[in-house]
C-alpha cells in the first residue's frame, strides 16, 4: 500500500527532465509504459481505498427523497481530490527508483 500522505509527488502539473526518466531503461517509451502500468495500479487502491471509506458512512433508504449531507463523507472526499494524481505519484516513485521491473524473456518454458 501507498503512503498518500507522506509523498513527494507534485499535485499540479511540472516539467520533467527527459533524460531522468529514461535513466533505467535507456528508452523513454519503455519507461512510460512501466510507469504507466503502476499508475495503473495505484489508481485501482486508491479507488478501492476511497470507496472502503466511504462505505463506513453508508446509510441505507429506500426513499430517493432523503439526501443527508455527512461532514466526514464530504472531508473523505475532499482528502482524495487533493491527492497528487496517481500518474504523477507512479513518476514520482519512477525517479526514486522505488519501481521493480524486469523483462519476461519470450523464450522461457
């Protein structure tokens, strides 16, 4: 699991050195995609996290008339929307060299 809380990762949008970002690989699609992939990844916990959330302020009614607004739910969620996106905290994690990748060689049995 990530730690949202204590991240480097920048919440609005910058420029990055090209060259840092395909240090690994020597190749800049390569390392797109591998970042790629765990943004991937970090967006599917963190949506799962959120809903864990926001399920613990659920209320059950059958009647659409009824809308309660829950001060917890709304902070909740405002939490979650001022997280840096889960492709800049996938770069950010790139750079540190926090993400493990190897290549699956086609020729393996």
């Amino acid at each position: 699991m990530i730690d949202l809380k204590n991240t480097d990762a920048p919440v609005t949008t910058v420029t990055l050195n090209r060259n840092e970002i395909d240090q690994q690989t020597n190749n800049i699609y390569e390392a797109i995609v591998i970042a790629a992939k765990r943004a991937e990844q970090i967006n599917s916990e963190i949506k799962k996290e959120l809903l864990e959330k926001l399920e613990e302020f659920a209320t059950y009614n059958d009647s659409l008339e009824e809308v309660f607004e829950n001060k917890e739910q709304i902070e909740v969620s405002k939490f979650f929307e001022r997280l840096p996106k889960p492709h800049a905290l996938a770069l950010q994690e790139w750079l540190d060299g926090k993400i493990y990748y190897r290549h699956v060689d086609d020729q393996q049995q």
